[in-house]
C-alpha cells in the first residue's frame, strides 16, 4: 500500500471515529447558534434603519443617535464574539483538534 493510500485510510478512520464526531458536535453547537444569535442582530439593525428611521434617528446626547449606538455596537458584538470564540477554541476545541492531529500524524506512520 503507497505512502498516500495509508494518509487516506487514516483520515477516513479519524472522519469516522467518535472523538472527530465530538469535536464536530461541538464545534456545531458553538458556532452555529451564535452565528444566528450574530446575523439576528445584524438583521434588526438593517431593519430598523430600513423601517423604522425616526428611532434609529432620535437624539442620545449631541449628535449621538440610536442609529449610531447600534451600529458601533455592531462592531463592539464582533469583537467580543471573536475574543469568545478565541477563549473557547483554546479551551474546549483546539486541545481535542490536536490531540487527533497527532493520532493522525501516528497513524500515517
């Protein structure tokens, strides 16, 4: 059997064993609910600029509007999703990646 046969042997068992099926559970349920919890808010926000612009135009303080509060804190929700994701890959995520990279790097050997 060639060198490559092997690495795809080897793959396919990772793909079919129950740590690869975890780690893509998990995976799943992290990033799918706050993708959607994500494009929500970015949806409403488009929303309510489109339809609703005498609230997405009142006055906070000064020249601040809702419009503007809603839209940096479309910036503000990125970040802390990304610093989420980051703190939770390093602990839930990337711990179990590796730990099948190196059984697969074993087995292909």
């Amino acid at each position: 059997m060639s060198h490559d046969a092997r690495t795809d042997d080897a793959y396919v068992e990772v793909q079919r064993s129950p740590e690869f099926g975890e780690l893509r559970r998990r995976f799943r349920s992290f990033v799918f609910p706050m993708t959607a919890l994500f494009l929500a808010w970015y949806f409403l926000y488009v929303l309510l600029a489109a339809y609703a612009p005498g609230f997405m135009s009142h006055k906070l303080a000064g020249n601040i509007n809702v419009g503007l509060v809603l839209g940096l804190g479309q910036f503000v929700s990125t970040f802390a999703i990304t610093i989420l994701y980051v703190r939770w890959a390093d602990r839930e995520f990337d711990p179990r990646a590796e730990a099948l990279h190196t059984r697969l790097e074993e087995a292909s050997r």
